[in-house]
C-alpha cells in the first residue's frame, strides 16, 4: 500500500516531513479532534496501539507507518474538553 499523499492545505511550519527531517521526534500532543484527525492522515500512519491513559479520555499511543521515521512516534490526540489544564505536562511527564 502506498502512503497518502500529503494534504496541500497544510501551512509550511506543521507538514511533518519538514519538522521529523530537522530533527526526529518521539512524541508529539495534538489538541482538537479535527485537528487531530487531520494531523494522523497527514502523518500517514495506517494505525495506533494504545500505550497508557494520561488522564480520563485522554490516552498516549504508539503510531504505525510505513515510513520509518515516524513508525513508534507517541501521540496525544485530545479532542473537545478532555483533559485538565495540566495535561501537556503530563505528557511531557512534568505534571
């Protein structure tokens, strides 16, 4: 299967191949529920396993593509209301 292609209306600053080229990333916190949906197919990732829950609707998983760079990324994807004001903290194990 051959990876998605990238979305056009994306801004230049969050396509990921630009940011995972400078600099690998292990986990990434996406906050909105279209975002996020938008942000996974963007990423072409083909699937997710759950790792943790960070708090009550809120849970950590590990990214599946075919594109080594981002195969065992980490990602939050939060939407709505869910989470407390310290759940960016949390995920970056600070809280």
């Amino acid at each position: 299967m051959s990876p998605r292609p990238e979305p056009t209306w994306w801004p230049a600053w969050c396509k990921p191949k630009r940011s995972t080229a400078r600099q690998p990333l292990r986990r990434i916190g996406i906050a909105g529920g279209d975002t996020s949906r938008h942000a996974a197919q963007a990423l072409q990732l083909w699937g997710l396993s759950y790792i943790t829950t960070i708090c009550p609707g809120v849970t950590l998983s590990s990214a599946h593509s075919a594109d080594p760079s981002r195969h065992g990324l980490e990602l939050m994807l939060k939407g709505g209301q869910m989470g407390g004001t310290d759940l960016f903290e949390r995920l970056l194990g600070t809280a």
